[in-house]
C-alpha cells in the first residue's frame, strides 16, 4: 500500500504579509521550499528583533517557531524563494551568483523581509551545500545585532537555530539557519545581473522597484535613475565612515555583498581591529590585501562604479552617472570627520581637528595600541581629568603626551559635560572582537549557548557599563592575533 505524505501544517506566529519583492516577476527569483534540518533546536534568539516583527515572547519561544525558522514546517502566509544576482568577487566579473543558500520567506506588511540562510540548496548553489556551520551563523547573528547596537545600518538577526546534521568545511561542522531581517536584501549585484545579461526591461523593472519602495524621493527627479544611484552612493558613503570610525572590517566587499539600502550585509570573515593597523586584512583568503581596512573606501567606490555601470542603460548619460557618483568622496569624508570628531567628544569638528585626530590615528598605528580600549579610555579619562590610563597605553610617552596638551587646549572651547558625554556614547565599551566570538563559538558547540546570549546582551548596548561583564571589555589575549577568519562559512 503506498503510504500517504502530508505537507506539514503551516505555523502562523501572527506575522502579517505583503507581496514584496516577489512582485518583481519570475525571472528575479525562482519559487522553493526549504530543505529540512534535523532535530533543530534555539542556538541564539533577539528579543528585540522579535519585537520589531511584533512576535512576542511566546511566539518567539514556540516549538513550532524552532521548527518553521529550519525549514521544517512552513511559515503561514510566506512565499519562500531564492533570488538571483550576479557580481564581482575580488574585483573580477564572477557571473551569476544568487542566493546560494538564503531563502526570502516574504515581506511583513510593517515592510520586514524575513530570510533564511543555510537552508538548503537552491537553483543558485553552484557547488555549494546550501547550508550554513554554526560558526558563522553564530558570527553573522551577534554582528548584525552589534552593529545596531552601535547605531550602524545593517541587517538584523532574529534567530539562528542549530542542528547536529554534519557539514563538510575544512572540517566537519554543524548545519545551522539564521533568520535575517531587513528592509531589502537586495545588492548591487541584483542590477549588475540583469545589465549583464542586457535584460534593460527587467533591469528597469527593478530600478523602479527599488525607487518607489526605498526611494521615493528620486521619483520627481528629471533623472530618476542617476538620483537612484547618487542616494545609493551617499548611504554607502555614510556606512563606510561609520566602519572606518569604529574599526570594523567587513572582508569580503564584493558587489554582490554591497547593499542597495546601505546597510551592512553579509557577514563572513569581518573585524573589529585590536590593534589599530590600518593595513590589517582580516579575510584570511584575502592574499591581495584587496580588502584590507584602509581599503575599504575606495573599494566601495569602486563597487558604486560597477553599479554605476549596471544603470548606464536607464541612465542613458554616461557624464550623469559620473556626475552621481562624484559627491562620495566628499560625502565620505565630511562624515568621517564628523564620526572622528564625535570620538573626541567634538560636536562640529573643524578640518583643523582633523589634524588633531589624524596625530591620534598615527600614534596608534605607530604602537598599535588597542583601538577601542585607546577611545574608551580617553572618554574616561577626559570625564575624570586623569590621564594616566591613557598613558599606560603607550611604550613611548613623549608622542601622547605632546598629543594630551594638544587636545586639552583644544577642549578649553568646548562645554565639558557635553564633550564627555558625547565620547561615552561614541566610543563604545564592548565590540566583538574575534576572540570572544570564537570563545562564545566554542562554548556553543558543545551545547553551551550562555555567552552568546551574554555577548548579545553587551552588544545591544555596547556604550553601557555592564560591570558584571567587564571581562568582555579587555585586552585581547595572545592567541586572539592567530584567529584566521576565511570565506568558508
Ligand atoms: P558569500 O561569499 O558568502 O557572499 O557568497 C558568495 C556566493 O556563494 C553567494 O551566491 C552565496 O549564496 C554562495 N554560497 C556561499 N556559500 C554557499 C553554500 N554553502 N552553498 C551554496 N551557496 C553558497
Ligand atoms: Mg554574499
């Protein structure tokens, strides 16, 4: 007798859902469910994120919750599919990509995708397994939510659950999905797919989309499309100074890693500096450097080059898309000095004080000072009017001392309450270096989840004290600087 297979029935968690992206067409996306992990179970959760979805705590907490985030059950009201893309890895034409192994479930009507990945493989998986290691996973949740937590656009991390289903890497892993949630997924690389295949309909398609759903502004444009792409160059001018200031290296800026909203996006083999070194490449496969911190602004003006050219067919002017992307530089460097200055406590920095910061930038390069434990510091130190700790910094005193007098004088303009303040919440205490992501990893492959959650509890609110965990505020230890963060995830 042939035995009869129900579908599983759908959970509904209450989430209310529009057509979204899916109302691009089909040659955007290709329609799938899932594949199903074995015996998952909760690795980490965002009450936070919950609460953005208007899930609540039980919802956040049901089994069948657990069970529809690992693509065992579906999501009531979701349309799961895996969209296309292509782009540039490394600065070379790479072709089409996609979503590999992400799948969007749909759009909230308060305007949230909702996407899985690492669940399982989809038209675009190339040679990969679709899935996703609990390494990574762990790593793309807490940085979403560390990067919020310092006030930089990214996208968001509802959950990751986990399963003891093996995954081949360089070792054997363990599968696991996490749920981000964001505004948009779509990339740089979306465009890039349809201009290289001279789809100019599909491409305009999308560009429209884009436009009345995230840019509303550029519609009564005379140019709408070169006003598309100079917005798109202001929020990625916005992000890098953001990364810049606060010594995050993302790894892996490819085109098809480049958000068409400006957000952080994908995270694989990213930083937080220790040490201050401008040249530090944090990507262990990247052999070139290409990627290296101090890299990171022309790299994204480069990718906003390739975007630049994808639109060229709707913007029809080769002169007008130039034109769009020539405000970045400035756009770039205006808020960088607006971040550095808000790191010395400087309200409206002057290009003055640009020296002033750039003297401070080349004394911890010099020694390769600690960056956030230097700006923490300072923000105490300027608070207390004590120096030492400051100091205690630096093998050779002469460089911060003459940099101390420098900057103390300078501050006799300011209001001193409001310098202090403004330092406290610019430079944050808690940051997720390597080294704690790796220790809280390890922890949770055997089954322990309590410092992922304590990590997530400090990186949602990184410029606060949290006195019962200071010990995710020190110095890194030795081994930290041997952590080889590759592509593989
Ligand atoms: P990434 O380097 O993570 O940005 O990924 C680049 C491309 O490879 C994207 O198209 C991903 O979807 C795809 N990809 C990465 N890892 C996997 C995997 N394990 N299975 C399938 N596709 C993958
Ligand atoms: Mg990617």
């Amino acid at each position: 007798m042939n035995s009869v297979t129900h579908a599983p029935l759908a959970f509904d968690a209450g989430l209310r859902w529009q057509t979204g992206y899916a109302r691009l067409g089909e040659n955007f996306f290709t329609e799938l469910p899932p594949q199903p992990l074995l015996d998952p179970y909760w690795v980490a959760r965002s009450a936070s994120v919950a609460s953005l979805l208007g899930l609540d705590d039980e919802a956040l907490s049901h089994p069948d919750l657990l069970e529809a985030l690992s693509g065992n059950q579906p999501l009531a009201g979701s349309q799961p599919i895996s969209t296309v893309y292509s782009g540039h890895q490394f600065g070379v034409w790479a072709g089409q990509l996609g979503d590999g192994r992400a799948l969007l479930l749909g759009e909230t009507e308060e305007g949230w995708e909702i996407q899985l990945k690492g669940s399982g493989r989809t038209p675009y998986s190339r040679m990969g397994d679709g899935r996703a290691v609990l390494r990574s996973s762990i790593r793309e949740f807490l940085c979403s939510e560390a990067m919020h937590g310092l006030g930089i656009p990214t996208t968001r991390a509802l959950c990751v659950t986990g399963s003891d289903s093996p995954v081949r890497r360089e070792v054997m892993e363990t599968a696991a999905v996490v749920t981000r949630v964001a505004p948009s997924f779509i990339r740089f690389g979306h465009f890039e797919h349809f201009a290289s295949q001279g789809d100019y309909e599909s491409l305009r398609h999308l560009a429209d989309y884009v436009i009345s759903r995230y840019y509303p502004n550029c519609l009564g444009k005379e140019q709408p499309y070169a006003a598309l792409l100079q917005e798109v160059s202001q929020r990625t001018a916005v992000l890098l100074a953001h990364w810049q200031a606060i010594g995050f290296c993302h790894g892996v800026m490819n085109t098809d890693n480049m958000s068409i909203l400006g957000l952080t996006l994908d995270y694989g083999p990213f930083q937080f500096l220790d040490a201050y070194q401008p040249a530090h490449i944090c990507n262990h496969s990247d052999t070139q450097g290409r990627y290296a911190f101090n890299r990171q602004p022309s790299v994204a003006y480069w990718n906003l080059h390739c975007l630049a050219e994808a639109l060229l067919p709707l913007i029809n002017d080769q002169d007008a898309a130039l034109a769009a992307l020539e405000p970045f530089k400035q756009d770039f460097s205006e808020a960088l000095l607006a971040n550095l200055g808000a790191k010395l406590g400087l309200q409206s920095p002057t290009h003055e004080d640009r020296l002033l910061i750039d003297a401070a930038l080349q004394l911890l390069a010099r020694e390769g000072t600690d960056y956030t434990i230097f700006w923490r510091r300072l923000s105490h130190c300027i608070a207390d009017n004590d120096h030492r700790s400051v100091r205690d910094l630096f093998i050779d005193p002469a460089g911060i001392n003459d940099w101390l007098t420098t900057y103390q004088r300078r501050l006799e303009k300011e209001d001193h309450a409001r310098v202090t303040s403004l330092m406290l919440r610019t430079n944050p205490k808690f940051v997720l270096r390597n080294y704690l992501g790796e220790a809280a990893i390890r922890q949770a492959s055997q089954g322990d989840y309590s410092s992922v959650a304590q990590l997530l509890q400090v990186l949602e609110n990184p410029y606060d004290e949290h006195p019962s965990l200071e010990h995710m505020a020190g110095f890194p230890p030795d081994w930290a600087s041997s952590i080889e963060i590759s592509c593989s995830s």
